[in-house]
C-alpha cells in the first residue's frame, strides 16, 4: 500500500514526527528490533510490531505568496519608512492612495507571487486528517517482498 505524495506516517501521530512518505518506509525503518533479529535490512527496528496502532495524514504546505506582503501592509512599510527619513517629521498621512490604487498595487504584486510560488516552495509543512492505522502482517510481508530479493 503506497501512499500519495501528500501522504505521511508517523510513529505516534505527535507534531515533528511525520518523518515518512509511504507506509513501507515506516515499516521498514521500525519493525521489529535488531536484538530479536526482526528488523529489516540495516535498520535496527524500533519495536514495532503488527498490531501496532501507527498515524497516517494529509502533508499540507502554505502558498509562499502567504508570505508575502499585501497591498495594505506594503503601504504601511511605505509609510513607516517615510517616517524613518530625513523628512519624517513632515510626513503626514503618507501614501494617501485610494481603493482603485490599492487594487492595482494588488495587480502589481502578481508577478511577485508568482516568483514566490516558483523560487520559495515551503519544506515544511502541517498535517491534518490524522487516522490512527493497526500495522497488518500483509503490511509487513510487502515491506519483506521489497527488502528481500
């Protein structure tokens, strides 16, 4: 049972543990233990064993456009460095742009979101629709099907 790409396993199900991509790299890294002579390959096994109840969820990451700022706050940037400058004491209620320039600002940032998206693709991510998943024998005879020739 392999999973799609968003898909992702843990141990326990806690935040900063969704280390695998497929149910078979999960298995594969903590079955069983070296001692006993269960575990997988060179993987020492962490102990675990069919039966187990292991977590499976849905990878979710941010656009990277999410990151950046909006109209509003682009303005607010304009103005607090305007207050920053040699001229600050003067600066009065700037910039003073209305909706329709607002909107355009909005356009403008477009080919910046688009960079974004193409250049500054998240490695983290959240998870959400956990489900709790019991380790079956056939998921361990898939993972044995791999490891052994």
């Amino acid at each position: 049972m392999e999973a799609p790409t968003n898909e992702k396993w843990s141990i326990n199900g806690e935040n900063g543990t969704w280390d695998y991509s497929t149910l078979t790299d999960l298995i594969r890294d903590n079955y069983g233990t070296a001692a006993d002579g269960t575990s997988f390959g060179s993987g020492l096994g962490n102990g675990l064993a069919i039966g187990d109840t292991i977590y499976r969820g849905t990878e979710c990451k941010d656009d990277p456009a999410g990151f950046l700022p909006d109209a509003n706050q682009i303005t607010e940037i304009m103005c607090d460095n305007a207050l920053s400058s040699d001229a600050g004491e003067w600066v009065d209620g700037y910039p003073s742009v209305d909706k329709p320039a607002l909107i355009d600002l909005e356009a403008a940032l477009e080919p910046l979101k688009a960079w974004a998206r193409k250049y500054c693709q998240p490695d983290f991510f959240t998870i959400k629709d956990i489900t709790p998943y019991a380790v079956t024998a056939e998921d361990v005879r898939n993972v044995d099907r791999q490891v052994t020739p």
